[in-house]
C-alpha cells in the first residue's frame, strides 16, 4: 500500500507538510489516551508477582517491533504497519482476556464486546482529542484492518492487506515468544516443560552448540531469543517466496488471494505446539485462573453498580448512554478503566454506604 493511495479520512483533511498519512496515524494513535492506559492494562499476568512481566503497552511495542523488521525486509509500508501494530490492541479492557470474557458476558443483551470491535470504538467515536471529529480520525486503511481483526474468524472474509497480515502474524510470534519468557521468569513454568515443544527444543540445541553451557537464565534468555529468530526471519522468507509465487500487482489484488504472510509449514504447527502448551500449562495455571476470576468479580460489581447510574457517566459516555443505551456506556466505560482503576473502583463500591463512587475518566 503506498501512501499516495490511501483512500483518505471520513473527515477529509489537508495533508501534512512533513509526514506522511500513515505516520500522522502512528502519531496520533500514540497520543491517545487509550494508547496510554496500555501501561496500566494486563497482558498475561498482573503485577502482584513482580515487574518484570509484558504489559499489554510493552507487548504492543513488541509487536510493532517485529512487524516493522518484517515489513522494511519485505519492502511493504513500513509506517502503515508500525500504526497498525500500534494500534491492534487499544481496544482491551482491564485484565487482559478475563476482563474481555466477563464484559462480553455483561454486555449480551447490548451484542457483547470485543476488544477488536472496541478498538474500533475508541478511534471512531470515543478519543476526544480534535475539535473537528470525534475519536482519531485515521484513514480508511487502518479501520479497514481493525475492521477485518474483529471479523477474521467469520466464514468467507477476504484477505487484509499485506500490513495487516503481517502485524497479525507479529502478534503471534511475540505473544507466544514473550509469554514463555515471562512464564519462566515468574516460575510457572520451568526450562525442562518447555523443552517438550519441538520448537523450543530445537532452539534450546542451536544456543547449546554456539554457547557451550550456561546458566538456566542465561539459557533461558538465548533460547526466547533464538525462538524470536527462527520465527521472523523464517516468516519473512516464507512471505517474500509466497509474494513472488502469486505476484499481486496491487492492494486490491491480495485481497483476493489467499493469505501470504505466513510461517512455512513445519514451523507454522511447531508455533502452535508451543502456544497449546502455553495455554495448558500458563494460561490455565491455578494462580493465573485466580486472578481471573477476581478480575472477573471486580468487573462484574462495577458494571452492577453503574448501569443504573448510567445517567452520571461523564461525557463521552453519556453521549452513547443516549444513543446506544445504557449498558453500551456502562461497557464503554469499564473498558477504558487500567487494572488499577478498576480495583479501585471495587474498593470504593465496598467501602462507601450508600454506594457513591466517584465517576472519573
Ligand atoms: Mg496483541
């Protein structure tokens, strides 16, 4: 996608004297709020079991990371991707995907929520930061990509754009690659578990032949490390031979074909391997699944105290509390919350008689 293509702005606005559409849309996703309170929003694991774990703000930066190596070896637009990866999960709520399943829950009787469609939300209609347009105002490419991450495991969707494919595929390397890690460090999980996937183990060799012996942290770091490799630079292979093979001549022409940023084949089950053992084994362990279901409660009184109060939500969320009803306010609201926000909103729910709490952005 080149810049000079971009099929523009719902509000349409003069270009800019210095940087480019897609910079301008970096630019402006990183000033947001919600970009912000990225800091304070989980990604896996909450902060009671030390700092070193991935905040959904350093996952996001990750990402970005990755997806821009592989978009400047790939030669495709590097600024649309970096935007993208950026903005790919701003919609999530307070405690990772705990807090997305008790909203969606919550909110069933409004169509639900997910954190795709809530990104979507909060650069559409939510951001208040120009006086011209409500939310970001960002061009048409990177709502379409939001677009088809809300949709993609519908039946039938046409392939997004190269960009979006590859933060797609950047999103997966490095949760899969950063979650271990952290599991590690936390303790969750130990070297010799991991070893049971192909894909560690084969890196866990590779670092064994160059190093000699280290020590099960340093290993431990190479091995993250050797794993990230493998991954990006196979995909970026892959995807180049995958680009030459269908030789697309325009945007509009990758749509039609089948994805092209992928991983080759035996690794591709080998990344999956590993996540299915993350999954098992990190996401589903008993301290995780406690946190869960605390982050779930908290959630759940919040939104209980608030939709019959929804007529004291600050704007923007009165604005949709009259157009979309109640419950979507209360969901709007709730969703922008950090982690620590929420819980001090539970506090001051249990704490104050008759409950008062005070509504802030
Ligand atoms: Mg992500």
């Amino acid at each position: 996608m080149h810049d000079a293509h971009t099929a523009g702005r719902t509000h349409p606005e003069p270009g800019h004297r210095y940087r480019g559409p897609f910079q301008r849309d970096r630019d402006r996703i990183t000033h947001s709020s919600a970009f912000r309170r990225l800091a304070f929003k989980t990604q896996v694991f909450t902060g009671e079991r030390g700092d070193y774990h991935r905040t959904r703000l350093t996952h996001t930066l990750e990402v970005a990371s990755i997806a821009r190596t592989m978009a400047r070896a790939l030669r495709i637009n590097e600024d649309l991707v970096e935007a993208m990866a950026l903005m790919h999960d701003l919609g999530h709520p307070p405690f990772g995907h705990a807090g997305e399943d008790v909203l969606d829950e919550c909110l069933a009787a409004a169509g639900g929520f997910s954190h795709n469609q809530q990104g979507l939300r909060i650069v559409e209609l939510l951001e208040k930061r120009y006086p011209e347009f409500p939310g970001l105002n960002l061009s048409r490419e990177l709502l379409d990509g939001q677009q088809h991450r809300a949709h993609k495991h519908e039946p039938h969707q046409p392939s997004p754009l190269l960009e979006a494919q590859v933060v797609d595929l950047a999103d997966g390397i490095a949760y899969t690659a950063h979650d271990a890690d952290d599991a590690l460090n936390m303790g969750l999980l130990q070297l010799e578990e991991l070893e049971e996937s192909t894909l560690w183990s084969t890196a866990t060799q590779r670092v064994r032949q160059r190093y000699g012996w280290l020590d099960r942290e340093q290993l431990a770091r190479a091995v993250v490390h050797q794993v990230l490799d493998t991954l990006v630079s196979s995909a970026i292979e892959t995807t180049r031979e995958q680009v030459q093979r269908y030789a697309p001549g325009s945007p509009a022409d990758v749509q039609q074909l089948p994805p092209l940023a992928s991983l080759p084949q035996p690794l591709a089950g080998e990344l999956r391997e590993l996540s299915g053992l993350l999954f098992r084994r990190v996401y589903r362990h008993p301290n995780v699944l406690a946190k869960r279901a605390t982050a779930g409660e908290a959630l759940r009184e919040i939104v209980a105290v608030l939709v019959p109060r929804a007529d004291e939500l600050p704007a923007p969320y009165d604005t949709i509390r009259m157009t979309e009803g109640p419950l979507r306010a209360v969901g709007d609201f709730v969703a922008a919350l950090t982690d620590r926000a929420a819980l001090d909103f539970q506090r001051q729910i249990r704490g104050v008689r008759p409950p008062r709490p005070a509504l802030h952005e």
